[in-house]
C-alpha cells in the first residue's frame, strides 16, 4: 500500500496537467477540442464523411469563409473591428464577375481590379478610423451598410447580365473547379495566404506592430509605433483578404445573389470569438481565427448533411456558440486560477527522527554559541550575500540581491566597489584556475567575471529531455557550483519549477525538481548528469578531485557523486538525516569540508512533509502567509570529513546575527560566513587552523599539501 | 419392415412432389404483362435514392417533400433531403456533398440562375438523374417539372392589362419580382413585361425584387405607392412575400383600389389573402400537385434508362386562377401532423 503510496506521489498526475497548461500552445486548446469534436461526431454520424471525396468538398467550400474570419481577426488584433467584411465580399464577388464576364476584361486585370477595391474599402475604414479617430464599430457598420446597398443596387442594374453569365477561362475554372495533387486549388491559396498572414502578425515588423497597437496602443505609441499607420495598414489588409474571399467565391460560385455575403460578418466575428481572439485586441492568432470557422462551417455543413430543417440547424449553431464562446471565456479566465490551485504538487517525504540538537545532547550538532564571536564585516552595506569568496590578495567578493558582485577590499574590507553587475539573482560562486570570478545566476544560468571585471557567459542552457512537457533546457534556478581540476564547472540548479521568489513553495513539495549539470567548457556545452534531485543546493569538489559533493536540501542529505577513478558516474548517500537544510559545502584547511544548514527541521514538518494531501489542503486553502514553512530563519554552519561523519557544529541560537546561514569560506585562519537574506557578512577567527590555507589555493596550487590528497574511501576502493 | 422400402417409399413421394411442382409452375413461366411490367417498375425503382435540395423548407417546399416522400416510401425509394435554410452557399456545398454520395436521382431548387449550374452538369457526367423544380439553372437537366414561367407572366399581366390598360385608371402598374437573379423571377417579369408593353397605356413604375421577403416587399410598395398614389396594379411572382405588399396597400387605405395580381404555389395563406379580399386575383400552379409531377418525372427517367444528361425533358405543370372562395380547391390544404 505504501509502495502505491509512494509511486503515486512521485508520478502525480497534477504534475503533467500543470505543466500542460502552462503550455502557450494550450490556451486555444478548448476551440481546439470542440473542433476535434465536431469533426468527429460528423465521420461517426455520416457515413463516408472521412472519405477523400468529402473531405475535398470539404475543403473547397471552406476557405472563402476561413479568408473572410481571417480579415476580421486582423481587425480584431489591431483593437478594431471590421463589420465591412460581408458587404465587402459581397462586392468583391460582384466586381469580379462584373469585370471577367459583362466587361469581358482579362483576368489578371479582374484580380487587380478587385483586389484594389478591397483596399481602398480598407483604406477609407482604416483612415476613417486611424486618422480621422471615428469608432470601428460605427465606421464599419456606415461602410457596410454603404456598400451593401451599392451591392443591392448594382446586382439589380445587371440581372439579366449576372443571370445569364456563363463565361468560362481556363484560368477562371482553375481557380474556380481546379485541385492541385488532388487538393482544391482554394484551399491551397487559404493554406498560402494563412501561412503568409501567421508570419507577417508574428514574424515582421508591420504586423507584429499592428499586435503591439491591439495589446496597448499607449503603450506602443512609448515604444515608438506609428500607431495611426498600423491601425490603417490592419483595415487595408483585412480589405484585401476580403477581396481575395470575393474572387474565389465568384470563381466557385459564378453567381451573385441578393443573400452572398449576408450576415457572413457576424459569422467571422463568431469564428474569431470562438477562437478565443480577445475582442480587446492584441491577443490571438490567425490560427484561433481559423480554428474558430473551422467549427462553424462544420457545423452548417454537417447538420445540413444530416437532414437537419433548417431552422433547427441555425439554432443548434447558436446554442453551440453560446455554450463554446461561454466556457471559452471562463477558460480563459480561470486557467491561470486552476494552474495555480494544481500547480503545487506536494510528494511524500519519509523522515526519521534527526539527532538531537539539545545543548546537553552531547551529539556533534549540540546547540552552542561558537558563532557570537563571529565579527561582521559590510554591516548594512550589503544585501543578501548568498556566498561569499576570496581571492588570492584576500579581497572579498559577494553576491547582491541586486544581481551585482561587490567586493569589499583587503585588509579591512571597509572599501566596497561594485567589481561587476550581472544581473538576475547571482548566488555560488567560484573561482577558477585563471581566477575567474564563476557566477550561478538564478534567472539567467552561469557566468563569468574576469578579473579585470569583463562579465561573460559561461551556460544558459543544457540539454532538453524529451519526454518533458515543460521545456527544461533553459536554466531556471542555478544554486551553486564548483570546478574540476580539468575545468569542467559541475553546477546545481535548485529546481525548475519555480523561481527564487518561490523557492519554498518547492520545499512544500518535496519533489525532485532540481538537476546537476556539468558543463564543459572545452566544448562549450552543458549536460544534465543527474536529474529529479530535491533542491539540490551546495556543490563541492572533493579535495581528492575524485568526486563531487552535492546537498539536497528538502531531503537533508549529503551525495557523493564520483566523478573519476573506477567508480566514475556512481552517485551515493554521504551524510544522511541531518537535523537541518544543508546549504552550500565548501573545503576547510583540514581536509574535511564546512557545511552550512539554512533551516533546522522540526517534528511538525517533518510530519507534514510525510502527508502530502495535509500540504495539497495547506496550498490550496489558507493564504501564504499562514502556510506552514521549513524552519529556515537559523540554522548553523557544521564540519563533516570524507567518511561522512559530522565533525562539530557553529551555531547562533535564534540567528540574531547570522539567520539563514547559506556559506561560508575558510581563508587564512578566518571563516567568513554569508546569508540569502543577512546585511552582513561575518568573519570567525578559527583557532587552529592553518593561517596559510586559502581556498583558491587548494584547488588551483599544487603546491598545496590538499591538492592531489586521496582520499580513505577512495584508497580502500 | 426393411430399408429398401423406405427407401422406394421416399423416391416415390419426391417424385411425386416434383411433379406437382412443375405442374403449379408452369403457368408462371408464361408471360403476364400486368405482372412483367409491376416487375420491371420495380426493378427500375426500388431502392433507388432520390436527393433533394431545396432553397430551404418553406411552406412550398415542404409541400412538394411531403408528397414526394409519401410517393417514394409507396414505391420503396429514398427521400434524401438537405435544407440549406437560405443560404446559397450553403446549397452548394450540400450538392456537391450530394454527387460525391452518388443518388440515383437529383432534385433541386435553383436560387438562382447560375449557383448550381456547373454543379448540375457535373453531377449528369457523374450518371445522376437531374430534375429542377420551378426554379430553373442556366444548365439544362433531364427534366424541368414547375410552372411555365414565361406563361405565369403572360396570364398575370393580360389580366392586368384588361384591368388597367385601355386607358382605364392611370395605367400605372408595378412588379413585385423575387431575387433578380432567380430564372424564375428573371423569366416571370420579362414575359409579363413584354406583355404590358402591348398596351401604350400601361405604364411599367416599378419593376423590383423582393427576394422573397414579406417586409422588403411591404417597403417597396410602400414607396412605390408614395410615388404613384394612383397605382392601378400590382402584379407579384410569388404569394407569401405578397402579403407584404397587401398589407401595405392596406395601410395606404387604397386596398380594393389598388389591384394585386399573383402568381400562387396554392399555399393556404394565398387564398386566404385573396378571401380577405387583400389579393384581386392569384394565378395558382398548386404545389401539390407539382409534387406528384416530380415524382412522375422522376419514375419516367428511372424506367426509361437513358443515361443522365442525354434528353432534356419538360413536365409544365398547369395554372388555374382563383377569385373567389369558390376557387379554393386550387390550393392545397396542409395536413395536421
């Protein structure tokens, strides 16, 4: 029962779901579904309605309507509305076959003649609207009415004519009658024009522009927009779609009736509506607007094709839209509220009891109050130093909440320089042979500082694994690192699911949300080279070089991950069951390794944390601030050696000085210890230690009695 | 008792059996044309689908599909019907769905002259009997059942002219025609507006279309009445979008004055309207019975067998005015369902 337990909290299904909706290409997805539907309910209700011959009809009678929805969807982004588009058609439809078959003009005359109409239609709606600032509804309308009626008047002058037109070109029945491989020649202009119209809204200037201006015309005329221009060419464009819809009805058609192009604005509008094109303009895409006719048209189609009276057909499509465009609303509404509701997904995290952290315990983690004599450097001058380093002439360098590195200058750090501003949230840091400030940047990935204070990028990125919804290449939350002596930086990142802001909402859960990366710098690229770890924070090179030490902080636990020698690739529990969050790890003089615990746990979380429906209830129903939290307000910095055995414990009761312990760095006989959320950064003396040891030294000198020591495990492997 | 005269005893009685057999069958073998021709009848048609498109289903739509269906269930044929509900593009789409299903037999109702046209010469080619319905396509098909048109119009307007021509009233008379485009409009106003010229007297106001609508229709007569008070006539093409006219006529206060002549599908409201005295006289061709005519049409081309598209064949239906409650046989009554 509890395997089933444990699996299932591991597997959530609220896991994929989540990461479903948070897919860009899911906000149509309810259009989408009705269409899949439709589309369906039809080949089940009508026979041979797969087939090719029907799917050809099919195709050839949508596209005129799909071009139609197109021009206004156009509109519609732009933050307008064309109601001209059915009188439009209809005249376009007219002229083209007033000009092919009553004036008898060649074809490619016809097609600019006509398309020119179309653009000077949406040339009077767009100056009207764009220059002369009239409303787009009312514009729209006085033009459609204007030209429905010179439709009207026109169709009747040439009765007889239209009546008993009956020319035929070849071009004209191509264009009309003709497939190309087998797929009807307007279809294959829809599919062009379709593909042309996606690139110019998405890919250049004019149209992504006339986006820009539908979001927020202030905000587009800041960013320096010819909004009047835009908002002119969007009517001009829906114009010449229009147009272009006219022509190849008329070809199809060869026909014009007192009905064509009646009411076909408001089916466009319910076809974009359907979509779910926001009717405030600036969100959609020409897509939606298509999937949107797409369903209409099916509709008709089919409840004709069924036998259906037509009275009820027209209101089975009504009762269709209003339910669809209804629950589209809602969807769009709510989703974001529902992602939020599911997105925390809390798995099972089994603790046992941790040593106890009582001051008599006479355990390795007794409470003491070794960290009161700890000096504060940068007192008020700093903010959040995650991690601190030192470099070889002793001065100290720190990250900012800012997304700055300062450094405080030796010998009394009194000085502070910004050395350089990278952004993001810089949090580990390291310093490679070429002492080369290493950055992790959480936001943004890994960077370099040189020292001559020239920022480079080191990875933004590592590669994507395939069988995720969510796209993991990018670097969401890098922690902390450290550098191999061959250069590889082997970095942590924390997880990614949530940014810094959020990182305790990933403590709720628990889950192995977080990777270890390994970039090469020789190739350039990053690699995951292990993944699904919980939170995993601090990284530290063994002093053998031999392996990578890693912490999980929800877990509490230490790793060993072997990185050279025969068990290469192996990745094992070092330290488990700490009684607090390990943070970063980092060398000491001695051969061991100083650990600094962020939090320290406490039997109430921990029982928590065992049931994850108690966390699911907790997100879903108390607001934040009444959430039951990790401990992480004191915690205290500890020493363990390669065995995996805690040495001894610094500690700060109630974190009066040193809250949130993140690192901490031994330099010279001196630990300086920094916190995510502390305004200083603190310096202890450590009686014993070597006055020499540096960092930097151990890593990078070979001289250094560390550098190129084994070791125990290693040896009696 | 042994096998054997089991045996004997059966071989007796089959051959026995056999003999009667062949004695009862023989007549049949012989020729009975009563039953030969029920039987080619029946070959020829049943089971055979017949499609039907109308503009959409109106009263006089529905008509002709009723009695079709109770015509084609009798024989064991199916009714097929698609209502486009007015839409012409939708009609399209609903024939040409249709070829690609291949009935046996077509039927439509143009909205006008040119829609369907190259679809009715495909679905010929495609072997699909065509038959059009008082509304014709510029593509001729196997049969035309419906109204002679032109003749509609010639009845209508030598009526009108009688009335008002001669120098009789001012001679002012209007046409009511349905969409411009429709053969059956198009064709109705022309024959009825070359007849009008005969006469110098009567002049032509307003010759404009409707498109079936009772309230377009009410505008136009409307504004026609402002222009002509002394209007004489009003000669329609079709009733129900009369109505329209009547009422505004009516409201005019020139009813009784103002003369309506109409072309009727013998729709109960016709008559109703020519009872209350709103219409002067309606020209009625009786969609019933139109019905039965397309039904007949389509038996001929099923039995005959001539490939789709090969002769070009005519059912004109016949006319009959109705001018007063005596004449209501001349519409066709809609059965309570």
């Amino acid at each position: 029962m509890d395997s089933v337990r444990r699996l299932w909290y591991r597997h959530s299904p609220q896991l994929f779901i989540s990461e479903l909706l948070e897919k860009r290409w899911m906000e149509p997805i309810v259009p989408f579904t009705l269409m899949c539907l439709v589309f369906l309910a039809f080949v089940l209700t009508i026979p041979g309605y797969a087939g090719w011959p029907n799917l050809q009809q099919l195709m050839r009678s949508f596209p005129e309507q799909a071009l139609v929805a197109m021009a206004m969807a156009v509109a519609v982004l732009a933050g307008g509305i064309d109601l001209s588009v059915g009188a439009v058609f209809a005249m376009a439809n007219f002229l083209a076959l007033y000009l092919l078959q009553i004036l008898g003009l060649p074809f490619p005359v016809m097609i600019i003649g006509v398309l020119a109409f179309g653009a000077l239609v949406g040339a009077i709606n767009g100056g009207l609207i764009a220059y002369a600032k009239t409303r787009p509804f009312l514009t729209t309308m006085v033009v459609l009415i204007v030209v429905r009626a010179s439709y009207n008047k026109l169709t009747t002058a040439y009765t007889r004519e239209l009546a008993s037109a009956s020319e035929t070109s070849d071009a004209w029945d191509f264009l009309g009658i003709g497939t190309i491989f087998g797929i009807p020649v307007n279809m294959v202009c829809l599919v062009l024009i379709g593909l042309a119209a996606h690139i110019y809204l998405t890919r250049l200037r004019p149209g992504l522009q006339i986006m820009a201006v539908g979001s927020s015309r202030k905000a587009a005329r800041h960013a320096g927009i010819d909004v009047k221009r835009s908002l002119f060419t969007a009517y001009v464009v829906s114009g010449l779609l229009t147009a272009f819809a006219g022509i190849l009805y008329a070809a199809r058609q060869n026909s014009s009736g007192t009905d064509t192009g009646v009411g076909w604005e408001v089916n466009a509008l319910a076809a974009v509506v359907l979509g779910g094109i926001s009717l405030a303009g600036g969100r959609g895409t020409i897509a939606r607007a298509l999937i949107g006719a797409v369903i209409i048209f099916l509709l008709i189609n089919g409840l004709v094709q069924l036998g259906t009276h037509g009275s009820l057909t027209t209101a089975t499509i009504g009762f269709l839209l209003i339910a669809a465009v209804g629950f589209n609303v809602k969807w769009q509404k709510n989703k974001g509220k529902v992602l939020q509701k599911i997105y925390v997904s809390p798995t099972l995290v089994e603790f046992t009891p941790p040593p106890s952290i009582a001051r008599d315990a006479g355990t390795a983690f007794a409470e003491n109050d070794r960290l009161h004599a700890a000096e504060a450097i940068a007192y008020e001058r700093i903010e959040g130093p995650e991690d601190v380093i030192l470099d070889r002439q002793d001065n100290l360098y720190t990250v900012n909440r800012n997304g700055s590195i300062i450094r405080f200058l030796a010998p009394d750090y009194e000085v502070r320089e910004e050395f350089a501003r990278i952004g993001g949230r810089p949090l580990g840091m390291a310093m490679d042979r070429e002492e080369n400030l290493i950055v992790c940047v959480a936001g943004m990935g890994v960077y370099g500082v040189r020292p001559d204070r020239s920022v480079f990028k080191v990875t933004d990125e590592t590669n994507r694994s395939w069988l995720r919804l969510k796209d993991d290449s990018r670097l969401y939350l890098a922690d902390d690192l450290d550098i191999a002596p061959d250069g590889k930086i082997y970095f942590s990142e924390a997880t990614i699911r949530y940014d810094l802001a959020d990182w305790a909402l990933d403590g709720f859960e628990g889950r192995g949300n977080g990777r270890l990366i390994c970039h090469d710098p020789a190739t350039g690229r990053s690699t995951t080279i292990l993944k699904d770890l919980a939170f995993p924070n601090g990284v530290c090179l063994a002093h053998d070089a031999q392996s990578v030490l890693w912490a999980s902080t929800w877990l509490c636990r230490i790793h060993r991950l072997w990185i050279a020698g025969p068990r290469a690739g192996q990745c094992e529990i070092l330290v488990d069951n700490l009684p607090g969050y390990p943070d970063n790890i980092n060398r000491a003089s001695d051969g061991t390794y100083w650990l600094a615990l962020v939090g320290i746990r406490s039997p109430v979380y921990d029982l928590a944390m065992a049931d994850p429906g108690f966390r699911v209830r907790m997100v879903k129903q108390i607001p934040p601030d009444e959430w039951l939290c990790p401990g992480i307000n004191y915690g205290c910095i500890a020493k363990f050696d390669d065995d995996g055995t805690v040495l001894e414990t610094l500690w700060d009761p109630g974190g009066h000085s040193h809250p949130t312990i993140t690192s901490m760095r031994e330099h010279k006989g001196h630990l300086y210890i920094g916190g995510l959320e502390n305004n200083r950064i603190g310096r202890l003396r450590l009686p014993g230690a070597d006055p020499t040891w540096t960092s930097w030294a151990s890593y990078w000198d070979d001289a250094s009695p560390s550098a190129g020591r084994r070791a125990p495990v290693r040896e009696m492997a | 008792m042994s096998k054997g005269s089991i045996f004997v005893k059966s071989a007796a009685a089959a051959l026995a059996a056999g003999l009667l057999a062949a004695a009862t069958l023989t007549p049949a073998r012989a020729a009975d044309p009563r039953e030969e021709l029920h039987a080619s009848f029946e070959k020829a048609v049943k089971g055979k689908t017949v499609a039907w498109v109308p503009v959409w289903l109106g009263v006089l739509e529905s008509t002709w599909t009723r009695v079709m269906k109770a015509h084609f269930d009798d024989y064991g044929m199916k009714l097929v019907v698609r209502d486009p509900n007015f839409k012409s593009d939708v009609q399209l789409q609903a024939v040409s769905t249709l070829i690609n299903e291949k009935p046996d037999v077509l039927i439509v109702q143009n909205p006008t002259a040119n829609l369907l046209a190259r679809e009715l010469k495909r679905a010929m080619d495609a072997g699909i009997y065509v038959v059009q319905v008082n509304m014709a396509s510029n593509t001729l098909t196997d049969a035309y059942v419906g109204a002679d048109v032109p003749k509609l119009g010639r009845m209508l307007a030598k009526d009108v002219v009688a009335e008002c021509g001669g120098g009789k009233g001012s001679g002012k008379v209007a046409i009511l025609e349905g969409e411009a485009t429709a053969a059956y409009s198009l064709d109705m106003a022309k024959a009825a507006t070359e007849v009008l010229k005969t006469d110098p007297t009567i002049k032509l106001v307003s010759s404009q279309p409707a498109n079936w609508d009772a309230n377009k229709a009410g505008d136009i007569t409307t504004t026609v009445l402002q222009q002509h008070p002394d209007l004489c006539a009003i000669l329609s093409v079709w009733g129900p979008m009369t109505a329209g006219a009547a009422q505004a006529v009516k409201n005019a206060g020139k009813q009784g004055q103002v003369k309506i002549y109409v072309a009727s599908d013998g729709q109960p409201a016709d008559c109703d309207l020519l009872e209350q005295g709103l219409f002067t006289k309606n020209l009625s061709y009786r969609a019933d019975t139109q019905g039965e005519a397309i039904v007949n049409a389509v038996l001929g081309l099923l039995q005959n067998g001539d490939k789709p598209g090969s002769k070009k064949l005519a059912y004109y239906t016949t006319n009959y005015w109705v001018k007063s409650k005596d004449d209501r046989a001349y519409c066709f009554t809609v059965p309570k369902e």
